[in-house]
C-alpha cells in the first residue's frame, strides 16, 4: 500500500472549532483541502471558553481520571488539541495516548497517582507458554468468552471505576464530564507533526486509532522535556543519540532544555522521550565515561610498549585554567598512534594549596590508575605554562618537550604585544568591529569585495590562537581601497572621526610587515595539518627549515620585518635549547624514514646519533636475548667432510656475531634503504619493514609514539580549531572531565 505523504504544520499553527468539522468526514481529501486546512491552521488564533471537562467512553485508560478535553454547558468537545487537568486546571497537549497524562501526575500529583495505581495495578502479560494453554483451551472450547465480550468487560470495569470515584465525574449518555470552566489559547507554541500512513481525516479519532497530527507541548516547570514515550527501546535509542551528540560536537548538556533542540529533536522523530540535563550529567553520560575508562584501563595495564604524554592547557570563558592528560601509544598490528584522553582537572590557586604536592599526588594518582609504568614514557609534550607542574615532572626524570603549537602560539603572541605592532593591531579591531556593528557599511562591504575577487571573509580575530589575527590583518591589507567608501556609510560619525578610524600609509605598511613575518609560521602550521600523524620526528626539520630559511632576512624586507623575524626566531630556537630534548628529536628523526639522512645536520652531530641509536639497540638486544638469532650450538661432534680436510686451513670459520656488530648491520640495513617520500606515513613504513629491521622496529615504536603537537591532526586547521576552542572554552567545569573525556576516546 503507498504512503501517504507527509504532511507537518510548522510554528504558528492553531486550531479552531470550523477545522474539526472539516477534518473529522471520512473518506479521501484532496491535495487542495489539506493545504487550505493546513494554511487556516497557521493564520488563525482563537481562544477556547469551556464549562465542562468531559472524557469520551472510549478513553479506556484509567489516567482520565484526572483529565477531560475542554467542551461547551452542552458537553460538546471544543477541541481536542488540548486536555485540562482535573486536579489545578494544568493544560497539556493531547498527544494520542497517556505517556504525558501520567508524567503530569507523576510530577505534580504524585498522591492521586500512587491511589490509582493502586486502584489500577498494571497489567500482567502472560507467558507464551501460558498464551498457549488458553488458545489450546479456546480450542477445545470455543464457546467460552469471545474476545468481543472480554473487551467489553474490561472497558465496562474501567468506566464502572471511573463513575463510582469522588472526582466530580458524572455519567451523562455516553460521556463522562465534570463541571469546570476557563479558557484554552491555542497559538504557535505548539507543532503538529503527520504520520505519513494516515489520513488526515483521522484527526478526530480517538486513542485506540492514531492520528495523522501529533502535538507536542512547550517545556514547562512542571515538565521541562518532551517526554512523549513509544516504547524503552526506542526511548534508549532516542537518549544514546542525544548522549553521541554532545559527546562528538561537544556541547553542553543544558542544549537539550532548549526550546528549538525539543522542537529539532520531535520534528525527526515522534513521539520520542528527551532525558533531562540531570540524568545526562548524572546518569548517561558519567555512565559511558566509566565503562570506557575501564575498557581503556584493561587495555593498557596488558600493554608492553612504550607510551607519549600529552598536556594541554586551556581557558574557559570565566578565565579558569584546565590542563586534560592524554596517552599516545603504538598498536603492534596496526601502523596507527591512537590517543586517549586520561583526565581533565581544574588547576588549583597557590592560595593555602601547597601546589607541588599537589602535582606530585595528582600524577603519581593518574599514572597508578591508568596502569602507566613511568620507566615506558618516553617523553612528554607539554603545552603549559603551569611552573609546578613542570617542576615535579622535571623531578621525575621526563624529559619535556613544548609542543610546536603551543610554542609558536607564544612566539606570535609575543610579537603582536609588541609596541610597534600592538597599537595598529587594536586600530584594526577597532575599525572592523564598527563595520560589522553597522548594517549598511557591512553590506557596503559585501558588495564591493567581489570587484577584488577575495576568497576568504574579513572577521575579527580570537587572541587566543594567533591564526586568526594573521588572517584577519591579511583580509583587511587585501581590501584596504574599500574602507574609505565603506566608512562613508557611517552617518553618525562625523568626517573627522572616519578619518581616525581609518589606518594611514604608515599603519598599513605595519600591517603588511606582521603578515610578512608571521608568514612562516602558516607555512609551519599547514605542514602539520597536513600529516596524518604529527609526530614528533617532524619537528626538527621543521625548526631548522624555519630558523634557517624562512625566518631568514630576504631581499626587500623592511627594517620592521626584519626586526620581527630575528624576534621569532630567538624565541622559537630558545624552547627546544635543552640538551636532551635535542638529543631526543634528533634520533625521533633519525628513525623516520623521511628524514633519516639527517641532511640539514652536520657529520659530528649525525655520528653521535648514529652511535646513541645503536647502543639503544644493543640494550635492547640484551634486554631480549630471545629475539637474536645466535648460530646454534651442536649436541654432538660433527663428523668432519672431506671439504673440510682438504681446505680447512685455506677457509676462515668465524663465531657468532656479537651484539655490536648485530646492531651495526642492523641499523646499516635501514641507512642503506632508500628514503621514503615526504608524503608516506613513518609508521606504515615501519609496519611493512620490520622483515628487514626485526629489532630496530621497536626502537623505532619507541619515539614515534609522540606527537609534535597536544591536539590532533584534524584540530589543527584554522577552521576547526576555532570551533573547537569555542565550545571548549563555555564547557561547564562539571562536565568538562567527562564530555573531554567522550569527545576524544568515543568512536561510536
């Protein structure tokens, strides 16, 4: 049988008495009627007088006890788009069955619910078992009670109740009513949603039909949530999907006390139940957190290789510093650097807090229940500014290396705070946030940028990540020529005040030198976006291409560019000074196979980690003996050949090899293969030559398990890094812990 199409009334639908007339004849309605119907029902408004609350006979279930549809002194029903309730005259949507008829009692009359519940005890579904014997019973005697007459005693003991309570019912013909007067407005907050198997001309049947228009009512404070329930199963699949989303586009748990998220998620699916915020903080989602910590605990505690650590700092909105702990780890059967959040806390005043015990409980704590050996850390990359925290990982013998990301954000922070840049910069803000603040001078704007054939918009910067103050001074130097004719449009500020708005010759050429300096920079940041996996290998090419090309002084650089660049350069060069941080990237680096020539090194540099990699790899050997392949040792004498009578004076036997010349040929072996190109994954390359290099391939899993940057490959382009950054920063500080937590680890 086709389906029917679809039919749904948006906001500003309302009903009135003519349209029930119209929808209640049976029979097919023309395409015609149903939109002239439809169109009626978003133009008009009307409010509903009633004298009486009455309850159809076909209304079975007992909760109607507490519930009539408003109808006139007659008894004649009103409409149907809404219910009253007995009890305090509380108006809920009529939604085609009970699920909000007893979460109204639930919420606000809990006393009389309990006394019908108990009046009313649920039902008990037999067993198949059971179902069985009473069908081989009918069978055997089919002149019992038929199914009509069983029918029909139930709804007769449902009535009979109903009529015999003190509730004000009284039984007149075929309804049952109560006197009560008021008034129903019916107006655009509610929704109306069609069944596409139905008729629209079923619309006035009663609950044991269903209906092609479904109401779902506004949040109230009584019921803040739609919960409009069609089953657990569907209500459980309804909470997991709202549960996936915030944990994937990590949004508050307060989006779903929302009006429009209500009205979203009833539009995609009716009747469906919305959990609340409580039971999402409290129950769903601290739920998901701990059986994937424990399933991630379990994994790692098995674990034998080695890990990376990763801290990040961040803000929220209230100027609260957090610091989220990730893992970094090499699978053995998959060329992949999977990373998992551990943990995200607040970070403690110095007032009254002693705040290296602090720490030092705290990641003592962390790495006991994460199962984490310290002996197996390789490294830690670190994006903090916290001095304690550094100190006691310091203590503990990590070696620390500042993400790239995090250091050239202090590189180009520093250089916009500058006293030759700083006040240009606050000019520029100054003068885009009065054009967007201005209708006609933005849509000024927007007409004439296409004559420049610009491709990106002019917004105003985030601070907080460096990227979009260089594009935003990089729009403005672009469209330089418009601002004049676009400020002119500006009509409350005088000529004079334009003219202070707008940046002069000299101030544009500032402006053009920031872009300049910072150029590289970019160049450094879409270098990592590009990898699939950044890891820390890439980070010394990148430093010596930065600090020795590009940030270099060019022909035709201004004194102020100049300036800037030995700037940046000092500073990024001043991060990574300690010795064994060096030392650390420079065998990370010689192990991928990118970059294992080491070509921007000298030879005493390349030597020396040549030889650390090789002692490395002798260690290991020692470590697991089981691993070389000694010449194996006979039982017996062998029995002397006639080759070796002859010639065995003329042809040198020599032992077995030892641990230095097995982890020299070993390590030539992978100096000898021809370097993989820059676009190739390092870790898939190790995956496919660990035949040729049995042992070196663990030495290799060993540093290629940290990344260059805190934040994943995906994070770092501009565009979702700035979404990232915004949602992150208004997460509440109770939910932050577990929503990082999900954002991160859960893949559905």
């Amino acid at each position: 049988m086709p389906m029917k199409p679809r039919v749904r009334v948006q906001r500003g639908a309302t009903l009135e008495t003519p349209v029930k007339k119209k929808v209640s004849q049976r029979g097919t309605m023309a395409d015609s009627s149903v939109q002239n119907i439809l169109s009626r029902l978003m133009e008009e408004k009307h409010t509903f007088t009633y004298k009486k609350l009455v309850v159809p006979m076909s209304m079975r279930s007992p909760y109607w006890k507490y519930y009539g549809f408003p109808a006139t002194e007659d008894g004649d029903i009103l409409t149907k788009v809404k219910i009253v309730c007995v009890l305090c005259k509380a108006q809920l949507a009529y939604n085609k069955n009970t699920s909000n008829l007893r979460m109204h009692l639930q919420n606000r009359h809990a006393k009389e619910l309990m006394e019908l519940v108990a009046e009313h005890p649920p039902e008990i579904r037999p067993s198949h078992k059971q179902q069985a014997q009473v069908q081989e019973e009918q069978e055997i005697s089919p002149i019992r009670h038929t199914s009509n007459n069983s029918k029909q005693q139930k709804r007769t003991k449902c009535h009979r109740s109903l009529e015999n309570t003190d509730s004000g019912f009284t039984k007149q013909g075929n309804v049952y009513f109560t006197q009560a007067d008021g008034s129903i407005e019916i107006d655009g907050d509610l929704q109306f949603m069609s069944d596409p198997n139905i008729s629209i001309s079923n619309f006035t049947q009663d609950e044991e039909t269903s209906s092609t228009i479904q109401i779902f009512s506004p949040p109230t404070a009584a019921n803040p949530n739609v919960v409009l329930q069609q089953g657990s199963e569907n209500n459980k699949n309804i909470s997991d999907a709202i549960a996936e989303f915030l944990i994937l586009d990590l949004q508050r748990a307060d989006v779903v006390e929302g009006r429009g998220f209500q009205r979203l998620i009833a539009t995609l699916r009716s009747p469906c139940e919305i959990p609340s915020k409580g039971r999402l903080v409290d129950e769903i989602l601290p739920s998901m957190q701990c059986h994937l910590k424990e399933s991630e605990q379990e994994f790692l505690q098995l674990f034998t290789g080695d890990y990376g650590i990763t801290i990040e700092e961040w803000v929220s909105n209230n100027d609260e510093s957090f610091l989220t702990f990730s893992v970094h780890y090499q699978h053995k059967t998959e060329p992949s650097l999977e990373t998992r959040v551990m943990s995200t806390v607040h970070c403690p005043n110095s007032n009254g807090v002693d705040l290296h015990e602090y720490w030092t409980v705290f990641i003592d704590a962390l790495f006991s229940e994460w199962h984490i050996n310290a002996n197996k850390v390789t490294a830690i990359v670190i994006a903090t500014s916290c001095t304690e925290l550094i100190q006691v990982l310091a203590s503990k013998n990590f070696i620390l290396v500042p993400c790239l990301m995090y250091s050239l954000q202090e590189c180009a922070s520093f250089l916009l705070s500058l006293s030759d840049v700083h006040p240009v910069l606050q000019k520029c803000r100054a003068l885009l946030g009065l054009i967007h603040r201005h209708p006609t001078a933005l849509a000024s704007l927007r007409m004439q940028e296409p004559e420049l054939q610009v491709d990106e918009p002019v917004v105003t910067d985030c601070p907080a990540i460096w990227m979009t103050t260089y594009q935003m001074l990089e729009q403005l130097s672009l469209r330089r020529a418009l601002f004049p004719s676009v400020l002119e449009n500006v009509t409350e500020l005088s000529a004079d005040q334009r003219l202070q708005l707008l940046l002069s010759e000299e101030e544009w050429t500032v402006v053009d030198d920031i872009v300049a300096a910072l150029g590289p920079f970019k160049v450094a940041v879409l270098t990592l976006s590009e990898e699939r996996f950044p890891l820390l290998s890439l980070l010394e090419p990148l430093l010596w291409q930065l600090c020795s090309s590009h940030l270099q002084d060019k022909d035709g650089d201004s004194l102020l560019v100049m300036k800037l660049k030995q700037i940046l350069r000092d500073n990024l060069a001043a991060k990574y000074v300690n010795e064994d941080v060096r030392t650390l990237l420079r065998t990370s680096t010689m192990l991928d196979p990118r970059f294992k020539t080491l070509g921007y090194a000298d030879e005493d540099v390349k030597e020396d980690v040549y030889e650390r990699i090789q002692k490395s790899l002798e260690e290991l050997y020692e470590q697991n003996p089981t691993s070389i392949e000694f010449s194996p040792t006979p039982n017996k004498k062998p029995r002397l050949s006639g080759m070796a009578l002859l010639l065995g004076g003329v042809c040198e036997t020599k032992g077995s090899v030892g641990l230095n010349d097995k982890a020299k040929l070993e390590l030539d072996q992978f100096k000898s293969e021809t370097s993989a190109p820059l676009d190739a994954c390092p870790l898939q390359w190790w995956s496919h030559g660990s035949v040729k290099c049995p042992n070196l391939v663990h030495l290799a899993r060993r540093y290629l398990t940290l990344p260059a940057a805190v934040m994943p490959a995906h994070r770092i382009p501009l565009p979702q890094a700035l979404i990232f950054h915004e949602r992150r920063k208004i997460l509440a500080p109770d939910e932050a812990d577990t929503l990082l937590f999900l954002n991160t680890n859960y893949h559905g």
